[in-house]
C-alpha cells in the first residue's frame, strides 16, 4: 500500500474529495481486473494465503490512543463449541498512538479478533480477510477499535485531566506524571498539588489540619518529602481514614502514599529529564526498564542541586520572675546543597504465578546552610534589667546524610482468580551527621566562637506478609502480618573556641548521648461484602510496641512497654446508583510517645528552647469518624463532600513549667509534655473536579475546620478554641500545538497552631532543613535562634496566607514524547508565614518568607520499545514498533 508523503487532513476539501474518488474507482477497477488471488489463471488447486490485518484502538469515551492493549486473533468456531479453545492465529500489542497490526492472518476463514486491557472491557469482533482486499498481500483495516470502561470495575475513572484522578473504596489516587508544576522539583511540589493536603513554608505536611504518614510504595519511609525527586513519582494515593489494614500508629492523620514509577512492559522504556532554576541550580535524571521474557530489570537515578534562600524576624517578650525582657531579631539564610538517589532493580517471573522483586537503593546528599543573625536584646544583672545589648551571630553548617536501602519482595497469585499472598523484607541503613561553627560578635562583651556537631545512624528492619482470598464475587478476606524493629543512636555537643588555646572546649552539661530500640508488632484481617445496593469492610488490627533505651555517658536507661491494643476499623457504603454512594468510615488510631518524649533529661542544645522528656506521658488514642458522599457524571466529572471529626484523649502537648538552672545559672523556661484531657476537631471537606471543556479542567478544593483542645487539668487557662478554613484551586488549560498551562491557587485563613506530639525522636530527615540536627536557626538545633519556641501549643495562632503558581508545558517530537516545561512559584511573593504563640512565660511573633520567584525548566524525553524478543537475534522482519504475537 502506497502511503502519501503529505498529510491528507491537511489537504482542500475539494481535492481531498477527488482524491477519494480516485482511490475508490482504482480500487474497484483494479480488484474486477485481477484473479483471485492464489489461483493460477489456469485454474491450479488453490494456495493457503495469508495477509496481514490492522487498526486504532482508542478509549470510547475520550477518543484518546489506548497504549499496551493485548490484541488476539483466533479462529472463528462454531455455535456451542467452547470459545475458549479456539486456535489462536497471530497476535500484537498496541503501540504509543493506539496502532497495531497482525501478520500472517489467514485468508478466507472465518476469524474473530479480542482485545483487552486492563480496565476495559474485552472487545470481540469476528471477520473474514478477503483475497480481494489489498494490494500486493491481502490487508485489511479493522478500523478504530473502542474500548469501554468495565462496568465491573471497583473505581471511578476521570478522564480528560493532565492528572487522572480515581477513586477506590479506601483512598483517591492522583496520578501526577504528566502534571507540569512538578517537573524538576520534589515530592513537596507534587503534595501541594494534591487535594486535601497541604504544605507549609518549612515543608511539614498537612491532612485535615493533622499530619499524615508518609509512605513510598505502601510502606513507611524514612525519607523526607524534598528527599524525593517529583519525576520518579508515579501516583499519590490519599488515604483520608485507613481502615485495620494499615499501622495504627501515627495518630488520626491518615496516609499519603507515594508511589514510585516502575514499568514492567515488555521491551525497554525509560525517560530522560535534565533543568536548571533561577538560582541557578541543575538537576539530571532518568530510568530505564528492560524485560525480556522472565526476567524485568530496571533503574532509576537523579542527582539535584538546591539553592533555597529565607527571611524574617522574630520579637519575643520573655516574662521573668523579677522582669520582663525583649528580644528582635532578623534573620537571612542560605541553605546550599544537593541530593541525589539511585536504585536498581530486578523482577524475575518464575512462572505466570509467581514473581520475586530484588531492589538496593542509595540516597545521598549534603547541605550547607549559611545564617546571619542580626539581633537586639534586653540585658540582666542580678535579674534587674539593666539597659540593652545587640549581636551579630553569622553561622556556617554542613550537614550529610545517607540512607542504604534493601528490598527483596514475593509475590503468589493463586489458581483461584483474585487470590494472592505477599511477603517483603526490607532492610534501612542510615547515617547523619552535622556540623555548625558559630561566629558571634557582642555589643557589650567579648565575641566567641562556638562549634555544634554531632550525628546518628540508624538501622531500620521490617517484615510484612499479606494474604488476600476472593471467596467469590461479593466477599473478600484479608489478613496479614507485620514487624518493625528499629535501632537508632545519637550523639550531639556543644563546644567553644579557647582563645589563647586555639582549640574548641567542651562546654559542660550540653552533651546529648543517647541510643535506643523500637519494636513494633501488629496483625490484621478485613472481610469485605459487596451486594447491589450495599458494601462494606469490617476490620481488626492488633499491634503491641516497646522502647529501649539509654543515655550512654550515664547510668540512665529506660524502658517502657505498650501491651497489645485493639483498632477496630469499618467502611460501610450505600450504592445509590451507578453515579453516586454514601460512605461511613470508622476507626481507632493510637500515637505513642517517642523516646526523647519520655527521657526525663534536659536538653540545652537550644537556649531558647530548653526541653525534657516526661516518663509519665501515656499515648493517645485517636477515634476518627468520616461520613462522604460521591457523585460522578459521565466520568469526567466527580464531586466529593466529606463530613470529618476526630476526638483524641490524652493528646500530647507541649507545656511550659519555670525553674532554676545549674548550668546557666538563671532562672529559665522548660518545654516539657503533658497529657492534656482531649481535643476534638470536627470539619467538612469538599472536591470537585471537573472537566469543563475537553480544554480545560479544574479541580476546587474546600475545606472547613474546628478544633478545640481542654488541657484544665494542667492549667484552668490550657483552653483552645479555632475555627478556619483553606482553599485551593487548581486549573489546566490544554491549548493548540500541545500547550498546556496549569495554574494553581492556595488560601488558608487565620487558623490555631498545630497541636500533638510533632517530635519524632529517630527522624534522622538530613535533608530537609527540619528536624533535631537542622541548620534552622541561630541555635542550630531545631526551633531556636531565628525560629526560637515552639509552636507546638495549646495557645496561638498563624495569620492568613496566599500564594500562586504558574507553569507552562510543551509536548512535541514523535508521539509527543519530549516536553518542556517552564513554572515559577510564589509568582505574587505573598506566600509567608507569619506566627503568633504564648504562654505563660512568653509572647513571640516570627514573620518568615522562603524561595519566592522562583523559576524552574525542565526538558524531558521518553523512549520506548513493545518488543518481546529484544536480546534475541531476529532472523524475520518485525511488524511495526516491534511488536509480535
């Protein structure tokens, strides 16, 4: 078949008309001219032929190219016989732009052509290949193939978005691969992009006002959010209330799941991405996957360079027993550094039943924050105020980490359909370490010079094994098991350099040595029941969990043990109609305190933020309570309210007591915890996402929010009551030429301060400019000096904030398989935050403004081959794109 050379669509309406005649009245005259074929014109015995078949498959709905779907072709048989016997003739996979083609196809028979994916429907069509049709071997075009969404499928399908958004019964998912505002970023910039969830300046994330467990591919993670490069994510999944199949632990924040990219489509595929920001800072990456028959072997990398740059000020009246003093300061800081991570891979399918997955992963990076501190404080003597002093404190930090990780992963699927048993061991090895010289020169006294160091390392073991039994078409059974141990040491001092001896003296009593063990074990089992108007789950977890630990340089050790506790879970739904359910999800979370939580030692790395565990801190118990109602429309379009509430008792607060201090010599202000009597937060949450036009989606977010906190029994004045609320709107506009724009817009009115048990001793972050060894501030461990106090109180409050995104995305080359991107953040420079929190001992406002303007661009390339037999030497010309039968 001859194939022009000039695009017929883009040809006259006039000579596209002549031209059809043209084809139509030399195909009719050709086809009277000749024989039939495989017959002599002396009339011989006839000859098998064969010839070759094609088409599209494309989705029924949007029309779009359906990539990887399976086509058969398979001898027609007869009414009555057993379909699933017929003989199979040639087969192929569909390419990047929907085509597929079979050769070999025989000629007059009777044949019947099937294609599936998954998610679609199985599509049947029987014909016949004609001699006749074709010039040269006989060809035949099947036309555009449709495929509809299965109506058996368990989840609602939005199409016509840059992201593909569904819903399952326990969680959305978004997928966020073709998103342009993340190109070149981290997984901070794909969460914010994420309904439901939020991120602040310092990248702490938000669920409904809680903070939720971060996961990477189903299992917890050690890694900090911007320790994850955005364009290895495939998929987030919000999981809003985990049902008993998910820990308990973590508290009622729910689940944000990432999920990682890992292709396992026979052949090769990958992609390249390479960008720069206005810094400027580069970042390179790519992956690449590779299957030939039972073996999958793939491999990811990314190297990232960051630049982030802060300002602000904090005021803080402190209130002593003799007088009250006054502290402003202002604060620039430049955080310099890098991460990069790498992992390879590879699946090995031992039969159709069973598959093995063995991965090693590396992620390294080092950062090197560089702070000045330009501030003006009150001075004491004898506690008698006495006039006022300043300083300027410059400081230079460099901070390491590096984290091993081992994955060996089993999979059985069972003769019986849906049936299936997992099991995974994975081994963590992290280490940190941090060191910070301080340079402060005084007003009114001699200038020093002090070092911070220190570091950690921590291994990290779990075991997980999973069953899943499909009893039958409405009833599934659930159950697993799961172990968690944790061994984590640190070491943190302080130092100060001796003038006349140029070296650095240990200052006494700041030293921090402490190591510990966390164990954790838990099982569950679900049953789950579908019928025609109702579902539901109904689950039981069981965990038990205990700490070991000791401050090494003395003889304190501690111990304490958390018996097993019960978390029921229950997900109820009533199906409406085909478009619309209700759902009523219940269940028990529990938060345990961690191990500098209950150490009773003082911890003096921070000046302005003295603290010491409490050994009386008991857990608390989350009861969480979600009642939603869905609604889809031609699936394109969902609307989502959800009604929330969470009631807590024996929530974890942080509480400021008064007391004299030997190693400061001065009356000062402890951070300790308590168990405040209960919290309860109740909102109302609503998402409609919506396909406009077939150019333009856009996605609202609304979310309304009460808390209210009775910590009486501490203090008659522990009382909290906040309302507030948040918006976020994000709009994609897909334009001629593969334009496409995406524009997203966040509010959030004055709300409280975060409450709960934010420390997490073990957290090992490194990266992300948060946690115990962050170059955050002046005090250089987390809280202090610029950022001085704690936030975490039942009194407070964090004024409005706004802020918009900007980004810009070409798709262009063959099949659209490169992209360019260009996004900006923070595009009106109003994105800040500004703090107010109090106590009894203290007053302190903090403004801080961090990476406003910032410009990023992104190229990325994607390649690819359907090809089964890629290491194989090929003896017969392939059919196009590779693909066989």
């Amino acid at each position: 078949m001859i194939k022009p050379n000039i695009p017929f669509a883009s040809l006259r309406p006039m000579t596209r008309l002549i031209l059809c005649l043209l084809v139509i009245i030399c195909s009719y005259s050709h086809a009277q001219a000749q024989p039939p074929r495989g017959n002599k014109q002396g009339g011989g015995p006839r000859q098998s032929m064969t010839g070759k078949v094609y088409g599209k498959i494309i989705d029924a709905d949007t029309k779009k190219p359906v990539e990887y779907a399976v086509v058969q072709v398979f001898k027609a048989v007869s009414a009555g016989e057993d379909s699933t016997k017929a003989p199979l003739v040639g087969g192929g996979i569909s390419a990047a732009n929907g085509d597929f083609s079979v050769e070999n196809v025989p000629v007059g028979e009777s044949l019947t052509l099937a294609v599936n994916f998954v998610g679609y429907g199985i599509y049947r069509s029987n014909f016949t290949l004609n001699a006749g049709q074709g010039m040269g071997m006989p060809e035949k075009d099947l036309g555009n193939i449709k495929l509809a969404v299965s109506s058996t499928m368990k989840e609602v399908i939005i199409d016509g978005g840059e992201s593909d958004f569904k819903i399952e019964f326990d969680k959305r998912i978004y997928d966020v691969e073709k998103n342009p505002m993340n190109a070149g970023g981290t997984a901070e910039d794909v969460l914010r992009n994420i309904p439901s969830v939020q991120v602040d300046l310092d990248g702490n994330v938000s669920m409904r006002n809680a903070a939720p467990q971060i996961f990477i591919d189903g299992r917890p993670t050690t890694l900090t959010i911007d320790q994850i490069p955005a364009d290895a994510i495939q998929k987030v999944e919000v999981i809003t209330n985990p049902s008993a199949k998910y820990d308990a632990s973590g508290g009622g924040g729910g689940i944000v799941n990432i999920v990682m990219k890992h292709n396992r489509g026979m052949g090769y595929n990958g992609s390249f991405r390479i960008g720069a920001d206005s810094r400027p800072r580069a970042n390179i990456s790519g992956d690449i996957n590779l299957r030939q028959g039972k073996f999958n072997f793939f491999a990811t990398g990314n190297y990232n360079q960051r630049k982030s740059i802060s300002k602000g000020y904090t005021d803080r009246d402190t209130y002593l027993l003799t007088d009250t003093t006054q502290l402003n300061q202002v604060q620039t800081s430049t955080n310099l550094g890098y991460f990069m991570s790498g992992k390879v891979g590879v699946d090995w399918f031992a039969d159709n039943r069973n598959t093995l997955t063995l991965s090693q992963s590396i992620t390294k990076g080092q950062f090197n924050p560089l702070d000045s501190i330009d501030a003006q404080t009150d001075t004491l003597v004898g506690g008698i105020q006495t006039g006022n002093s300043s300083y300027l404190r410059n400081s230079e930090t460099n901070r390491e980490f590096q984290n091993l990780g081992t994955s060996l992963l089993y999979k059985h699927l069972f003769a019986k359909e849906g049936t299936d048993l997992t099991a995974d061991i994975n081994v963590n090895l992290i280490e940190s370490s941090f060191q910070g010289d301080y340079v402060s020169t005084y007003s009114d006294a001699e200038s020093n010079i002090q070092r911070q160091s220190g570091g950690g390392k921590m291994q990290l073991y779990t075991a997980q094994t999973d069953y899943t039994n499909k009893v039958n078409d409405r009833l599934k059974i659930e159950g697993g098991l799961r172990g968690s141990v944790r061994h984590y040491e640190s070491i943190y001092d302080n130092y100060r350099l001796n003038q006349t001896t140029q070296q650095y003296d240990q200052l006494p009593g700041l030293l921090v040595n402490y190591e510990f063990v966390d164990q954790v074990y838990a099982a569950y089992g679900t049953v789950s029941k579908n019928s025609e108007h109702w579902k539901y789950q109904i689950g039981l977890r069981a965990e038990s969990s205990n700490y070991l630990g000791k401050l090494r340089d003395t003889p304190l050790s501690f111990k304490v043990q958390y018996p097993i506790s019960l978390f029921p879970s229950l997900y109820l739904t009533r199906v409406i109609s085909e478009t619309q359910d209700v759902q009523l999800a219940l269940s028990r979370k529990v938060n345990r305190p961690s191990f500098m939580q209950l150490i009773p030692f003082v911890d003096y790395s921070d000046s302005l933020n003295v603290s010491r565990g409490n050994p009386e801190l008991k857990p608390e118990f989350t009861h969480l309570a979600e009642l939603s109602y869905q609604k889809s429309y031609n699936k394109k379009n969902v609307f989502i309210a959800t009604a929330y509430a969470r009631f807590i008792t024996d929530l974890t607060i942080r509480n400021q007591i008064t007391e004299y201090s030997p190693i400061m010599q001065q009356d000062i202000v402890v951070n300790t915890y308590d168990n405040a009597s209960s919290s309860t937060a109740m909102g109302l949450e609503f998402v409609s996402r919506n396909s406009i036009t077939s150019w333009f989606d856009l996605t609202l977010n609304l979310n309304l929010y009460n808390s209210a906190i009775d910590g009486t029994n501490i203090s008659p004045t522990l009382i909290n009551n906040q309302s507030s609320w948040w918006t976020k709107t994000n709009a994609i506009f897909k334009l001629p030429k593969g334009f496409t724009v995406q524009a997203l817009f966040d509010y959030s009115s004055r709300k409280a301060l975060s409450v709960g048990s934010s420390d997490r001793a073990g957290g090992l972050e490194g990266g992300g400019g948060g946690g115990r060894m962050g170059g955050g501030g002046g005090g250089g461990g987390g809280g202090g000096g610029m950022w001085g106090g704690t936030d975490n109180t039942v009194q407070g409050y964090v004024l409005p904030t706004y802020g918009l995104d900007l980004s810009v995305k070409k798709d262009f080359g063959k099949n659209k398989n490169m992209t360019f991107t260009l996004s900006m953040q923070d595009v009106l420079r109003t994105r800040v935050q500004f703090t107010h929190s109090e106590s009894p001992y203290f007053v302190q406002d903090t403004f801080k403004r961090r990476d406003w303007r910032l410009f990023r661009f992104n190229f990325s390339w994607k390649f690819g081959k359907v090809d089964s037999s890629l290491f194989k030497r090929k003896n017969m010309k392939q059919s196009e794109g590779g693909m066989e039968g």
